[in-house]
C-alpha cells in the first residue's frame, strides 16, 4: 500500500502524487473499500480516484535515484525494438508503453533515435507513427526520472546524454 505524499505511476496518466488513502461515500460502493486519492503531476487541477486493490490499471511507485541512475548508466546496453513492419512494431510499441515499466520506455526511443537517423541520411523525415511513440516514450520517461532524480523534465535529454558520455 502506498502512503500519503508517495508518488506512484499510474497506467497511461504517469506520474501521480498520493495525496490521501480514503473509504468513498457513494451509494453501490462498501464503505470498507480504499481508495487512493491521486493527482497527476503534469496537471494543475483534477484528481483520480481509484481502488487500493485496483487489478487493472498498473499501479507501481516510481523508480529510486539509484534506480533512475542505473537505467541512464544501462542505456548502451538496452537493445532496440526494431520490427520492419509497420503495423506489428506499433502493437511492439503498444505493448511497451502499456507495460509502464522504463526499460521498456527506453527501447521506444532508443529504437526510434536511430531509425530517425537511418532516415535522416537518405533524406526521409520520421514517420508520424514513430513520432507519435517517441514523444509519448520520452514524456512517460523523463517525467518520472524528473521526479526521481530532482531535476527539471525539459533538462533531462541533457542529463542523460552527460551521464552516457561521462560513463564510456
């Protein structure tokens, strides 16, 4: 069970912050059930509710400092997702994205990093497919190292590219 404060990732919202463990007053509902109350960090307003004991949605505290150092320290060595065809590389992309786990999040973009730049150099723009995974990987991504490792999302591409270059 998380505690009040704790922040959490919660399915396709992302980063969340616990902010109460409370029972819901609301006809159909046992009054015993808990509830985490949680507000999602890349919004000013609004508020999540969902049961304790939720079994659909992954529900899972963010990765440590240490964790989120690892994984930056780890990125040469995550292979890349590649599938030549289109529409079973976007289920692959799918799949990863719904795991919501950042090893996962990290193959998105490292696989779409470098096809960007295989079709760069034949003079191709990205599809808008693989920008749409990169932009949600990379959002999912830097916004729960932002919080695990105290540094601003918009400085976390430049984080990680110093922390790589520093580790080879």
């Amino acid at each position: 069970m998380f505690e009040k404060g704790s922040y959490v990732i919660y399915g396709g919202t992302g980063v969340c912050e616990v902010v109460d463990v409370t029972t819901m007053d609301i006809d159909g509902i046992p009054k015993d059930r808990l509830y985490y109350v949680l507000k999602p960090n890349e919004q000013k307003s609004g508020k999540i509710y969902t049961p304790v004991e939720n079994q659909k949605a992954v529900l899972r505290r963010i990765i440590s400092r240490e964790e989120a150092d690892a994984l930056i320290d780890d990125i040469p060595n995550i292979e890349d997702v590649w599938v030549p065809n289109e529409r079973q590389r976007e289920e692959r992309y799918k799949e990863c994205i719904h795991s919501c786990q950042c090893s996962e999040l990290v193959k998105i973009i490292k696989t779409l990093y470098l096809q960007r730049k295989r079709r760069r150099a034949q003079g191709k723009k990205a599809t808008a497919t693989d920008e749409k995974y990169m932009k949600i990987a990379e959002e999912n991504l830097y916004s729960e190292l932002a919080v695990s490792l105290g540094i601003p999302k918009s400085e976390m591409l430049q984080y990680i590219n110093e922390r790589i270059r520093v580790k080879r």
